[in-house]
C-alpha cells in the first residue's frame, strides 16, 4: 500500500496547485485558496472512498489536508511570476491526472476488482477533483470541453492498467503504463490538438 | 429483489440515453457521451445507495456500465436521425423517471423504512441522475424548471407507493402505482402544461 | 448527544428558511420550496456525515425533513411581507452558519478526532449546505463570494472550538465560543464590510 499512499500525496499536491491557481484567477482570499485547492486535490479520492462504501482517506490521515493548505499558500504568493495561469493550470492538471488514475486504479485493483472497476474507478479519481473545481468556480468543466481528450485519457491509462495486471507483470509496471499512457494522451491532445471525432450536428434541413 | 433490479436496469437505460443525447447537444466525443450517459443513468440510484450507507449497486454488478455505455454508442450514431433532440430529451426524461422512482421507492420499503423515507428516496433515486446531468452540463436543471411539475410527479408518484403497500396490496400492484402516477402527471405538464400554482412576486411598491 | 442534535434541529431549520427564500426568488411551486429548503438545511449535515462514513442523521429521524417542509411553507406564504429577500438571505444564512459550525465540529469531537477534523467537519457542516443551494440554482456561491469572509468564519469558529476543548472548558462553552467567533466574524464582513486581503492581481506588463 506505501506506493499508493505515495501515488495519492503526489496527486493530491499537484492538483491542489491547479486548485489554488483558479482560485487566483477568481481573486479569492487565502482561505478560499485552501478550501479550493482541498477541493480539487482531495475530490477525486473521495469519490472513489465514498463509493467503495469506505471512509475517505484523509480521514484518519490529515497530512493531505496540510498538502492542501500549503499549495494554496505557495500559490497566494507567487502566482503573480506565472506568465498564463490558465495555461499553467492546464499542464500541471495534465500532470496530476495520470498519478490520480493510477492511484485510483491501483487502490481498484488492491481491493480485487475486475477490470470494469479498475477503470471506473482511474476515471473517477482522476477526474472528480478537477470536475468539483470547475462546478464550484462555475468554469467550463476540462471533463466536457469539446475537442479535447481528458476522460479518454483516464480510460485508456486504467485500462493499460488492468491490461498490464492481466499480463501478469510485476509490481511498479502497471502503475507506470497507466500514468504513462494517460500523461501521453493528454499531452498530445494539449500539445498536438489530438483528439476523437466528436459528434457532428447534422447539416441544416431544407436547405 | 429480481423486480427491483429490472426496475433499476430499465431506469439506468432510459436515462443513459437522454444523457448521451446532451452529450450530443454539446457536440462531444464517444468517451464524452458514455461518461454523461453513466452519470445520469447511475446518479440517481448511487446518491440513493450513498445516503442508505451501502455500496452503490454497480460496483458489485458492471452491467450496469455496460448500459450506459450501450446507450452511448446508439445515440452517437443515430441522433442524427432524431427531429428534435430536445423533445426526445424531455419524454424519455418523463419515461425513466416514473421507473426510477418506483425502483428508489421500492428499494427503501424493502428495507423496512417508513413513508417519509420512501418519498424522499423516489425523490432522491428518480431526480439525481438528472440533476447530476444538467449541472455538470450546465443546463437549466429540469428539477427546478419554472411552471413544470417534476419533483412534483416523483413525490406523488413515491407517496402512491408508500399509500398501497399501507393498504396491504400485492406485490407489483404499488409498483405499478408508483410508476403510472409518476408518468400521468409528468406527461401530463409536459403535453398540457399542468403545474401547482407558482409563487409570485408581489406588485412593485409605490405603483 | 441530545445538546448537539438541538443544534442540528436548529441550523436545519435556518438553513431551510434560505432555500425557501431562494426558491422564491427563482419562482418555484411550494414543491421547488420544499426541495431546495431540504437540500440547503440538510445538505452540509448530510456530507459530513457521508465523509464520516455513517448514514445521514435524517434517516433514522424523519423530523428533519419536517423542518424543511415547514421552512418552504412558511416561505411560501410570507415571502411577499419581506422587504428584501436578498438581505433576508444573508442574514438568516448569518444565523445558520454558527450554529451549523458547532454542530458539526462538536459531532467531530464527540467522535474523538482530532483539531484538523474538527475544524474541517465544522468547515463542510457550515458551508456544505449554502454551497449546494446555490450551485443548484445557479447563484454565485456565497463561499467563493469576493471580499466577504465565509468560509473563513467557519475556519475560525471551529478553530475556537478546538482551542476550547483544548483548554479543558466544561460542556456548553466550546460549542457557544464557536458560535460566538462564527457569527461575529461573518456579521462583521456583512456589515461592516471586514475581510481578508485578496489576491492581487498583477499589473498589466509593459505599461
């Protein structure tokens, strides 16, 4: 379990940077800086806690409040050097999600899940605390927006995941093929503009 | 229980279809459809399973996913052939609502709760799902749609329910209730704008 | 216990009368009242008590309902006498939040956690509840509010709870000396306009 406790801090971290940053965006106080930099960090693995029917995490663990807490301090005091926050926000949310997958996937996996599990389970912890961030700051929610790849990613790392476990290999590979996989493909929709053929509104009638 | 779980099938396949269908209207991709179709075909029923303090019921039975995903495929591929997504939206809303509501209401008078809880789980099962879907859409939530009855159709359908198991009806005599109930006054707002008299603003002062 | 659920039953009660008033501002139908009365009195008690990993206190005590019902009542047949809803809003959303806070920060410590628990529990037990209200109607939360102190009271008032308890003081005094922090922070900011400094943002470069 070590190695996903250390999967989760790491996650929880960098998405609670993303969190702060939109809280700068807003023009929030310190206060609503932690409480959304908590939201975003610890969301996710809530989630997925709550709907294994377990008590979340940092219940019994308040360390990941304090990684919270001490993001939203760091970005009160230098979000100014960033050059564009919204693109900061987007590259460390592309960094944070493939840890979050397979921490979320991995924790699915521990507990003996099939495969359908591992994957809803990476998509969930993936993308539940950036989803919360956006419907709280009322921003377009990254999860919908229209020609980018962000569940997809999520899919794809879990499922190389329950992929690598089937194959039989050993500790640290399954973990490192899911964040491998889900770091790649949102790079290469951010970077690159990779995307799925979204669906195509029909062309007008009677025309 | 076998009457339970193919009432909440049915809920789970309706809804997913009317998710995928605004997944349509927001035009995004196949990945995007399945995850708006899981959320409002499942939302309902997990809220319900959260607040009961039990296991949500498609960690234990994935077929549950499997219909969301189905629904996913079928309307990314056919909604093209559909006049007005929007209507399509609305009925198939008005026809897994009176089932969710008769699933959520059954589930909570199988577990020996009294009528309170039996309304507020119709409630609860038959309105999550797509409330879920139309604030992470950002759509106007049907839930609080002005001059609809929508909460309304769920509480009266959920109180049908709770009325014939007091009167010692046979087994899927409530159900039934529950669910006719439900859809006559949901069909009945939407085809001839029945609604509960809305409150109204006074007459501005000094005029 | 019986002290912390009078708490509940009152916050509960509070927090219903700011749904109420909410949903007439939107125009809902005395169902609309009901359900988001329900959703704001219960809202902040019910995830804290997910988060706890333990069924929502108004399962077992329908009574809680009850006060939400009679919130929207009320509301709906007096919110014409009310000069200013808005204001009426704030400050009976100024009376909730203190007591809400204890509430929650004092089941925290009846359950025997420690002070980021406590504080963080009477921080979602105050703010949960406004927070739902108002992503559902699709009000700019009062927690993300700029320039007011909200959360911060939370923090505060259930920081002095911990600092009490800490200290040893008997029974009633922790649970008053957080209200009385809680409520006096946030009824500064409302009228006397106190509050943190917010993030700046930088100037414009090259100017």
């Amino acid at each position: 379990m070590t190695a996903l406790v250390l999967l989760d801090y790491t996650s929880v971290a960098i998405f609670a940077l993303t969190g702060a940053l939109v809280a700068s965006r807003a023009q929030l106080d310190i206060v609503g800086f932690a409480f959304l930099a908590c939201l975003t960090g610890l969301g996710g693995g809530t989630l997925r806690d709550l709907l294994l029917n377990r008590a979340p995490i940092w219940i019994a663990d308040p360390t990941y409040l304090g990684f919270g807490c001490a993001a939203a301090v760091l970005v009160f005091f230098s979000a100014h050097l960033i050059e564009s926050r919204y693109t900061a926000i987007l590259w460390l949310d592309a960094l944070a999600l493939p840890v979050a997958v397979a921490a979320g996937a991995g924790v699915a996996a521990s507990l003996g899940f099939g495969w359908p599990m591992i994957v809803v389970m990476g998509i969930v912890t993936g993308c539940g605390g950036g989803l919360m961030r956006d419907v709280v700051a009322n921003e377009v929610p990254l999860v919908l927006k229209q020609g980018e790849l962000y569940v997809t990613c999520a899919l794809a790392g879990s499922g190389a995941l329950a992929c690598a476990l089937w194959l039989g290999l050993p500790a640290p590979i399954p973990a490192l093929a899911c964040a491998a996989v889900t770091f790649l493909l949102r790079a290469g929709s951010l970077g690159f503009g990779w995307r799925l053929p979204v669906y195509k509104a029909r062309p007008p009638r009677n025309k």
